[in-house]
C-alpha cells in the first residue's frame, strides 16, 4: 500500500470523488475513488499512516488529538496527489465496540390468529428493546445511549414449538430469541470528535464488518452460511450471512497484536520491530531484524510461527466460539478471512478445525475479491488488507449510513440511521415505554369452578396512536432526517367481567316433577361456601361450585308453597333437608290459599299490630270470624294415599274416617316447652294461647311471628300431635 505523494493522473476521472477513512488500531487507511459504469469502484489514491504512538487500542480512540493529527496527514497527501479538496469524509466502528446481546420476546393472542408480517415485526421490535433494556441494565446507567445497527433472529416458537417462518400460521402465542447488536454513543462521539478536528464532515458511518463484508461477499453468496472474519491489529471482527441477508456481527478482542507480542517478547525486541517481524513472516522464508542488544538475527518465518502456536490456537479458538455462538450453536459452512492478522502462520488451519471445516473451506480473501476493484496506482500491493477500506467507500453508495436527528414528542434524539429506520426504532432510542406503544389489556380473572382453574383475559385497549409530520401512520414507517414524531400511549382494555349467570354450567337448569306437574329450577351456586344468585359478579381467585341438587325445603321456597301434611319425594316420605336432583319427584297436598294474618290483625287493631293490648281477648272475641277465615277447610282431615310400588308402608299411610265428637289430647312442643291441649276434638294454632302464655301486653318487637315445624304460618294453621311451635317477636 502506497505512502507517498506522488502525483495521480487524475485524466478522465469524474469531479465528485468518495473519500473513506479507515481508522484502525496500528494505522489509518485513506481512500479515494468513484463507482465506475460497470457497477465496479476505482481506487484514484491510497495513503497509509501508522500511529507514532498507540494513541488507539483494540480498536478504540484513546488520545484524539493524536489520532486527529494523523487523519490529517492523510487527509493532506491524498489531497496533494489528486489535486482535489475533501470535506466530506465515510468511516467505520471498529467491531469492537459493538456490544451484542440476547434476548426473547412473546405476543400471545386472545384465540387462535393468524400470524402476519406486521405481527412479525412487532415481535422482532420487542425482542430489540428487551435486549436494549438488558444491556443498559448491565451498565446500571441510564444515560449511557446505544445505536441498534443490526439483529438476528436465532429462532421462532409457535406455541412453545419451533418453526421457521410464522407468517400464515394460526397460533394462540408467538416468540423469537435474538441477537441484537449495539453502538455505544461514547465511541460514536469520539470518532466523530477525531474527524471533526480533523477539518472534516462524516458523511456516512458503517461498521467495520460490514464494510468489509460488503466486498468480500457478493450478495449472489449471501444465499449460503459463510463467515467473514476480519483479522486486524486489536480485533477479530465477525460478520455472518444467511438467506441472502447478513444476520449476526460480533467481535473478540484478540488479533494481530497479541502475535506480535508474542514475538517481541521472545526475540527481544520493541513492538514496532517485531510488528515488522509478524508482517515480514507472511510473505518471506527468512527474517533479519535486530534485538535490544544491537545484535543482528536471522529467524525462518516457520520458527516465527512456532512462538506465536499457542496464541494462534488460543484466538482462533475464540473465534469459532463466537462464530457458533452467533450462528445458532453450529459451525457456517465456510469461512473468509481479510486483514493482515489472519495471515499469520497456523491461522487459517487452527480456525478450520476447530469449526471442524475442511481445510479449504476456510480462506485468505485478498486479490480475488477485489476483482472489479481498479487502482490507479502502480505501487499498490492488492491483498487482503485493502479490502475494508474499499468497503468503507462502497457502502456511501450502497447505505449513507450515519446519524440523523428527529423529534419524539418534543425530545430531539440522535439515530444511527442504517437505511431502515422507522418510528419504532425512534421509540425505543428515547426509551419510550414499551407498554405504552402497543394496546394493554385488562385485568385477567383467574377462577375455579368445582375445582377446575378457568381463566377470563381483560379486553385489549386501543393502540398507540402515531403521527408522521401532522400525518396518523403506523409504527413501521420509515424516517427521515428533522422528522417530527408524536405518539399518544396506547390505552388499556377494561377488565374481565363474568357474572355466574354467564357460566354454561349454570345455564344448564333442573327440572322437578311437583304433583305431576315439570317445574323448571335454575341451578343452585355457592363462591367461597356462600350461596349466591346468578346476578353475582365473579372475583379474582373465587371458588365456585354449581350445586346438582336443592334441598327439599330449598324447592319449596323456590315455588312459594305452604302445603299441609307430610311431603313425598319419589314416592317416599322426606324431611326438609332431604337432596332433591334432576328429575326427582315431588307430591304434597298444597292449601289453596295462604290467610292474611296481617290483615286480619290490622282489622281488629287500627293497623297498629306492635301496639296490641291483649292479643288472646282480640282473637276470644273474633272466634267466629276467625273460623270463617278457615271454612274452606274439611271437618276431616284428607290425605293422599301416596304408595311405593309394590311396598306400602303401613306405619306411613293416614287412613281418612270419620270420629266421635270426644275431645282429645295433643302434644306438642312450643318454644322448646312441651304443652298439651285439651278439651277438643280438633284443633288450630289460636287455641295455643289457652295453654302457652304470650305477654301481649307490651310489644317487644314490630310483629309477632308464628310458624309450625318451620313454616311461617297464621293462627288458623291446625294443629296435630308433635307439632313443634315457634312464637316470638321479631324487629
């Protein structure tokens, strides 16, 4: 590579001119040159000065002034040899600096959805701030900015399974993991604070891989799963391609300075000696330098190669590690390798086997991918060192990458502008909550019924809405430089709401056979032990059982009914609590009519009931009337014969006959107190009053209720033998 000032023939060579800067860790390339019509690049001029001292490191800026010093002197002699002036200038990142990440990403879905490119991208997008939040969570910092410039997707799921390619598929949840590559902001304002010193504009920023891979791998061999690793002074850096695009860069910080440590180490001498020695072992048998002694020395280059083995194996180890890391934990099918560390002794061998390629498989690129490259110097050594700095000028023709401003609601922010960018990319840069950029739903109700956990999702709010210069668009839309973004957040959906009438167990009713007749019944529910109605709105975690069965008391009170006798349930003798299910029967002599006793009460007492004087005098005086209110009812007492098929039980049956007028004795129980009356035949819940004494005189309540064996009754009920009687007051 030529360092001179020797003038360039600039005859027919258009006007507007592409300078490049290649700005690495032992020296800074300038380059010169234009797309010819062939669609191939001319190199006009070609200037390389190595640093007087190293003001950089593994591919980082340490002193800016002096590397600013040599970019002028660079600047200034390809001036001189072409006889033009450059103000614009294309660099790159050093792979070094790139700081790569993974992370994961899910959109589940309310039923099964088809899944679309924009649902794609949307995941994609997801995955990318995830990894952006993660890295700045590794640097516990806030303020520190990274540029996405790249990512690969490692894989898709489709409900937990890997697919391929999700568009078209229907699925309940999707997810990526990815890889996502970052440019930290101090290393971006660095190398522009070096060029800017320097008297020059950036006109487009790359990254050192992609720059070289843009020349050493066509877009015909993107197709393929091949590797581009280039070897410089502090750095290895790898670009990866599939499927006709590159998906993954990466980066060890391990090259050709470490090899020339190596060796100034063993033969004693300075470091820019033995980086001389390194170079030299490349293209020569022997070497003749001189050690910190004065003392001359003769080395093979294959002794060379033998101090430098184990450092050799050990970097060429790490960059197969990443090389599988990066492509998915698989070796690529093959492998280019570009920059003046990769030509080292043992290099290409240690790499192919331990990507476990063969041999061939892994390879040098120098002359034969710069064959539509044409350089108008005759002094120019074409290899594979030329390569990244032909790319760097390439890529001004292919991408214009650099950093443009736009505004998100107010806030101007830097973008690392790749070619691709759209409001989404804007959004995650300002830290724009993730939440707040696609629709939230409601709060989801978690529920058991007999037993089984059910789940209610919320509803989905409405999406972010997104406004391109005044105009509503879509968070895919491309930018462009002083673009003015505003995004209102995206709303939440209400929460889950479910009342118990809505479950289909509940819509699923009982029916009862009551006296030949089929009754409708809705099921019985409890939540948490509690007997509920179908109106109840259902709580987080509540436990539900839907009841398949009634209580025959339960049955009774659902129809309103006030029977008389005994209550038969398939065709047997029940008590109140008895389990009543489908389709069970009931039989049960119903009264006709239910007596006001109120009206009744209110009659002989001004409506004022809880003011009554003396009760038993009312009803002494009213008897009479009293027994009309229950003259409906038989001088015999009726019952039906109600028979199990096949088996009468005789015990169970009352036999209607006809009795002597002689007063009998009955025993019941009233108010837990055993009491018998007396001195009739037949008799009514009035005649109580002769035997039970009731105070009142006084009332102690707003009314006063009665009821035998249970049921609400007034003071014409009968009576019969074991009856048990409540009379009390109640507020």
């Amino acid at each position: 590579m030529a360092s001179s000032s020797v003038k360039v023939n600039m005859e027919g060579v258009p006007e507007q001119l592409v300078f490049g800067l290649d700005i690495g860790t032992r020296s800074i390339v300038g380059t010169v040159g234009y797309k010819n019509n062939t669609s191939g690049f001319v190199v006009v001029a070609q200037v390389s000065k190595e640093h007087k001292t190293r003001a950089m490191l593994d591919g980082q800026i340490h002193d800016i002034n002096k590397v600013s010093t040599t970019i002028k002197e660079v600047h200034k002699e390809l001036e001189n040899m072409t006889g033009r002036r450059f103000k614009d200038v294309c660099i790159a990142a050093a792979g070094r600096v790139l700081k790569t990440v993974e992370a994961q990403a899910q959109i589940d879905f309310q039923t099964d959805t088809v899944v679309t490119s924009e649902h794609i991208y949307t995941l994609d997008m997801l995955g990318i701030e995830n990894a952006y939040n993660i890295l700045r969570e590794e640097k516990k910092s806030d303020d520190i900015r990274f540029y996405c410039v790249g990512y690969s997707v490692k894989r898709y799921y489709q409900n937990d399974y890997i697919i391929s390619n999700l568009e078209g598929h229907k699925s309940l949840s999707i997810k990526s993991e990815l890889i996502a590559t970052f440019l930290p902001n101090e290393v971006v304002d660095g190398l522009y604070a070096a060029v800017e010193r320097a008297g020059l504009y950036v006109a487009n920023l790359t990254l050192e891989p992609i720059a070289a891979i843009n020349v050493a791998i066509p877009e015909r061999f993107r197709l393929l799963n091949i590797a581009l690793v280039d070897v410089g002074a502090g750095t290895s850096d790898i670009s990866i391609t599939k499927d006709g695009s590159i998906i993954a860069y990466g980066m060890i910080p391990s090259a050709g300075d470490e090899f020339t440590e190596c060796i100034a180490k063993h033969y004693l001498t300075d470091f820019n000696e033995a980086d001389r020695l390194k170079c030299a072992s490349t293209v020569n048998d022997e070497v003749e330098f001189y050690d910190i002694m004065g003392l001359p020395q003769r080395v093979t280059a294959d002794e060379i190669g033998e101090v430098v083995e184990e450092t050799v194996k050990n970097t060429t180890k790490n960059i197969a590690d990443k090389i599988k890391e990066l492509n998915g934990g698989k070796s690529v099918s093959a492998v280019f390798i570009v920059g003046g560390g990769g030509k080292i002794k043992g290099f290409v061998e240690n790499l192919a086997s331990y990507l476990g390629l063969q041999k061939e498989r892994v390879a040098l690129r120098g002359s034969e991918v710069l064959g539509n490259v044409q350089f108008l110097q005759e002094d120019i050594k074409v290899d594979s060192l030329l390569v990244t700095p032909v790319g760097i000028c390439l890529n001004y023709y292919e991408q214009r990458n650099n950093f443009i401003f736009v505004t998100v609601n107010g806030e101007r922010i830097k973008l690392y502008d790749n070619s691709k960018l759209t409001i989404m990319d804007a959004a995650i840069q300002m830290g724009f909550p993730n939440e707040d950029l696609f629709p939230k739903r409601g709060k989801t109700l978690i529920y058991y019924v007999n037993g089984e956990k059910r789940m209610l999702r919320g509803k989905e709010g409405e999406t972010a809405i997104v406004r391109l210069n005044g105009k509503q668009t879509g968070m895919s839309s491309p930018l462009e430089q002083n673009s003015k973004i505003d995004i209102i957040p995206s709303t939440r959906g209400s929460d889950a709401v479910l009342e118990i009438s809505s479950l289909p167990e509940y819509s699923s009713n009982m029916t009862i056979i009551f006296n030949g007749k089929e009754i409708t019944c809705p099921r019985f529910v409890t939540v948490n032990g509690n007997l509920v109605s179908g109106f109840y709105q259902v709580k987080d975690q509540d436990r539900i059982e839907i009841l398949g069965y009634y209580t025959l008391e339960q049955v009774l009170e659902f129809m309103d009914i006030i029977y008389r006798g005994k209550v038969y349930v398939n065709n047997v003798i029940a008590p109140m609590d008895a389990k009543v299910y489908d389709n069970f029967s009931i039989a049960c002599e119903i009264m006709k009519e239910e007596p006001n006793y109120n009206e009744l009460m209110a009659k002989y007492g001004d409506g004022q009931f809880p003011v009554l004087n003396n009760l038993k005098d009312i009803v002494s005086d009213n008897k009479e009337n009293i027994e009309e209110e229950i003259s409906y009812l038989d001088e015999t007492e009726k019952i039906d014969e109600i028979e199990e098929e096949n088996e009468v039980d005789n015990d169970n049956i009352e036999e209607t006959q006809n009795t002597e007028d002689i007063p009998v004795d009955v025993n019941i129980i009233v108010n837990g107190t055993a009491v018998v009356l007396k001195g009739k035949q037949k008799y009514i819940f009035v005649d109580i009053l002769d035997f039970y004494p009731v105070d009142t005189s006084i009332a102690h309540g707003d009314h006063l209720e009665t009821s035998v064996n249970g049921i609400i009754c007034d003071f014409t009920k009968p009576i019969k033998e074991g009856d048990v009687v409540r009379i009390e007051w109640v507020i």
